[in-house]
C-alpha cells in the first residue's frame, strides 16, 4: 500500500475546523472515485500544520490521481480553501511499511 501526504502550514484552524463538514461533502466523492483507494486521514495541529494521508493500493495509482488533488480539488474547494488560507508545502508517495489502526 502506498500512503500520499500532503502537509499544508498556515491554515486557519478555526476556520477549518467550521467548514470541514461542507469540504467533506465535496472532498468524499472525489476521492473515493480514484482508482485504487483505500482511505484517508487527516491530521490538524494547532498551529496550523496539516498532513492529508490518502493510502492507494500501489504507487501507479497513487501517481495517477495527483490530477485530482492538484487540479480538480482546488476547484471544487475555491471557495472554502479561501477562509482555510495556509499553502501546501510538501507531497510525497511512501510506502505503508506498518499499519495498526484498530
């Protein structure tokens, strides 16, 4: 399995934290429709620091979505990323080596 995580800085957390239900509704679909998903995880720090981990069954699919998260998603999110503010700063496909959420 192949984990992509994408850590944003700067976000408004508040913010974030009052629009996450709306962003989902439009994040869910996108991404549950890729080739090879297999989940996500999002994780916030209180000084604005975000991971976004979205696993796929392998890195040929995980490759093949970054369309999705850096074209289509931007779009359909415009209006709420605006209030999040914060940029993403980093990307990068690992392998899941170990996994033991219960």
């Amino acid at each position: 399995m192949i984990a992509r995580v994408a850590t944003f800085e700067g976000v408004n957390v508040e913010e974030a934290q009052r629009t996450m239900d709306e962003a989902e509704a439009i994040i869910r679909p996108l991404v549950e429709g890729l080739d090879g998903y297999k989940g996500q995880l999002t994780l916030v720090a209180e000084d604005g620091k975000v991971h976004t981990i979205t696993f796929f069954e392998s890195e040929e699919k995980a490759s093949a979505a970054e369309p999705t998260f850096d074209e289509e998603m931007p779009k359909a999110l415009g209006h709420i990323f605006a209030g999040w503010a914060g940029h993403r700063v980093s990307v990068g496909h690992f392998f899941v080596a170990s996994d033991e959420r219960a």
